[in-house]
C-alpha cells in the first residue's frame, strides 16, 4: 500500500495534523489505515483532493456539517450557506453606515415631544423574526401584505395608507413584528384591532429605515434619563411612501407610550 504517515499527508494536503485528526473523528475523512498496535493513521495520496477540498470550503465559512453534505454529493448544499454570508454582509454593511453617521454626527439624541394619540381601529398583520437582524424583512412582508390586502378594499384606496409598525422595545429571540394598518372595516386576511390612545413621547427620524435604530436609542434614552417606563410596543408610524420617497428623506415618527402617572 502506497499510504503517506499523517504529518507527511498533513504537509500534502495542506492541513494541520490536529486538523486531520478532528476530521476523521468526525467522519470527513477518515485514514487510510489505523495500525492496530501503535494507533497510528495513515493515508493515501488519493486523498489530498479530499483533503483540499475541506480547508477550501473551510477557507470560505463553510459549517462542517454542510461540507460534509458537499462531500456526499447533496444538492444545493452550499445554497443556505451563501444566504447566510450575504445577510451578514448586508447586516456589517447597515452597522457600518451607522457607525459613520455616529462618527459624523456624534452619539444619537433627538428631539423629543409629548403627543397625545386617539384611539383607532386598525388591521394587524404579523409575522416572526429570527432575531433583531431579521427585523427588517418581517416589517416588510407584513408591509406587503397589508398593502395587496388593500388592493381589495376600495373604501382603503381613497387616501394613502397610514402603516404603524408595532415592536417589542426587548428584540430578544424569536420575536413579533407587528404593522397595522387604519381601517374602520375588516381587512381580508387580517385581524382587526383596537389600536389604544394615550400619552406617547415621540421622536422623529429623518432617513433610511435601517437607521431607525439610532433615533430609537435616543428616544428610549430620553425615556429613561426622565424615569418614565417603558412597556412598548414600540410604534414607528411611517409619514413617507418609500415608493416616491428618496431614502434619506423618509419621515418616520417613533413612539413610546407612557404611564397614566408620568
């Protein structure tokens, strides 16, 4: 048998002896032969492509588990994995662009004023998130929703939907990401809801949706600073139509509803 000791197939393959012996206790590649007295592995050549191919896939964030199912030939194995890179690399780009809007204008504040909300009948959709990065296509899907459901309601169409997100001020996970929509009729699809009034502290957010996260921070920071407390939802009542709205123009309200006693 042409079989090479594993530090010597370690240096062909390109991979630590440590590495190739967590890879066949996994079952990845397991050694050509085991010699039964002193233990030690052994490997043929044959199996450098194998061996490549796992640190390459290593290389590109590849779980083991998945590099596994590439190995056996599973289909579209590699398909979530590269979802998951791209809504990392989408989240980094969204933290990046607020970290430079902190670092051009400085830690969030806004201004901050006491509304008075009426009661209103509303259309509720929700769906779950994932976690606080999932946010954003929750409030979409529900968005869409709300917005064909209205296509089939002509008493909707008279006048430019008014959509409130409703969210939990704690994004623990899974979580619920509520939009209503006002409507004094049942929606299809949808359940009908008595949206509360009261005393709100809103702010106002000036630009991209992906950016409310600051302005919220300042809001819940003013809530805090004043010892009011919070029990959310959270609403973001969405002034703009993104459809005709340039990003960095997008109006947002965001509030917070405070105690009777505040």
């Amino acid at each position: 048998m042409d079989l090479l000791p594993i530090g010597q197939f370690a240096r062909l393959s390109r991979l630590s002896v440590k590495q190739l012996r967590h890879y066949a206790d996994l079952g990845l590649l397991p050694p050509a032969h085991v010699d039964d007295d002193t233990g030690y592995r052994y490997y043929h050549p044959s199996q450098a492509r194998q061996a490549m191919s796992i640190g390459l896939l290593r290389s590109l964030d590849v779980p083991l588990a998945v590099i596994a199912q590439v190995l056996s030939g599973t289909a579209g194995a590699l398909g979530q994995v590269r979802d998951d890179l791209d809504s990392e690399l989408r989240r980094r780009r969204r933290t990046l662009a607020a970290l430079e809007k902190v670092m051009a204008d400085g830690l969030p504040s806004a201004q901050v004023r006491m509304v008075e909300e009426s009661p209103r009948l509303v259309a509720v959709t929700s769906e779950q998130a994932a976690d606080d990065l999932d946010v954003g296509r929750a409030t979409s899907a529900c968005v869409a929703r709300l917005l064909a459901a209205r296509l089939q309601h002509a008493h909707l169409q008279q006048a430019a939907p008014r959509l409130i997100g409703l969210f939990p001020v704690d994004l623990n996970e899974p979580l619920t990401v509520e939009v209503a929509l006002e409507s004094d009729a049942p929606v299809t699809g949808t359940t009908s809801r008595l949206l509360p009034g009261g005393r709100f502290a809103q702010a106002t957010h000036i630009g991209p949706y992906d950016q409310i996260s600051l302005t919220a921070h300042a809001l819940l920071s003013w809530c805090a600073e004043r010892n009011h407390p919070v029990h959310g939802p959270l609403r973001e009542v969405y002034a703009s139509d993104p459809a005709t709205t340039p990003a960095d123009q997008l109006i947002t309200h965001l509030q917070i509803p405070l105690e009777e006693d505040q």
